[in-house]
C-alpha cells in the first residue's frame, strides 16, 4: 500500500520520491506500450472522447447504428464474394450475410432503415464467374 505523505514534506517531493521509488522496483518495466513510441496524432486537434475512439477501435466496435453496420458488412460481403477463390466460398459469404439481412428485415432495430434486400446467390455466383473468367 502507498504509504501518506509525511507533515511538511512539499506533495511534489513527495510523488517524485514515490516514482522514482517504484522505477527502481522496476514497477513500470511490464506495462502496455513500455519502450514503444508516443502516437503520431499529437499535433491533432484536441478531441474530449480520443480515449472511446481508442478503445472502440481497438475492441473493433462501431458507433455506426445496427441498420447501417449490416449495410456496410453487407458491401463489404459482396466485395469479399467477388474476390472469393471458389464457388463455394462466394455461396457461404453470400448465405451467410442474406441471414443477417433477413433477420434484420424481419425484426428492424432502432435507427434508420435497412435500405437492402438480401443478395441473388446465383446472380452474385454468376457474376463471380464472370471475373474469374476474364483473369484467367
């Protein structure tokens, strides 16, 4: 436990001593970022919730409202189909996030509207073929 800081000794003194103290003990030689340089970001402008863009980053979480993450994963599904190196991968990827729209059809969340339907397995698996057609 910190021990209080002694009558008539100045407050800076005293955390000096207590962390000059603790590096000594090697107290800070395991924590995150030890030995790794400061962010880029410091000529930024100052932004109050920099530390719950960080964290929200780091954990991969949105602030996007759920209608509008499914529509970016949506895009973001189809781009990953076309780019698919089988049939069988577009189908799973095309299945997978159709589900997730249907689901969100069916039960709107709060926010606005979906705003798609899900995706033609067959018409995205046609177009697929289509590409890889041509690369090769």
């Amino acid at each position: 436990m910190t021990e209080r800081k002694p009558p008539g000794v100045p407050f800076e003194s005293w955390v000096d001593k207590q962390i000059h103290d603790a590096q000594a003990r090697g107290d800070f030689d395991t924590l995150p970022g030890t030995g790794e340089p400061l962010p880029n970001d410091l000529e930024a402008p100052y932004d109050e919730l920099w530390w719950v863009k960080r964290k929200m980053a780091r954990e991969g979480l949105s602030s996007l409202p759920p209608a509008l993450a499914l529509r970016k994963e949506a895009e973001d599904a189809l781009t990953a189909a076309h780019a698919a190196p089988s049939e069988r991968a577009v189908r799973k990827i095309i299945t997978d996030v159709n589900a997730k729209i249907r689901d969100m059809l069916l039960k709107p969340p709060p926010g606005p509207p979906l705003g798609r339907k899900p995706y033609d397995v067959e018409e995205v698996v046609r177009q697929w073929r289509e590409r890889h057609r041509t690369d090769a």
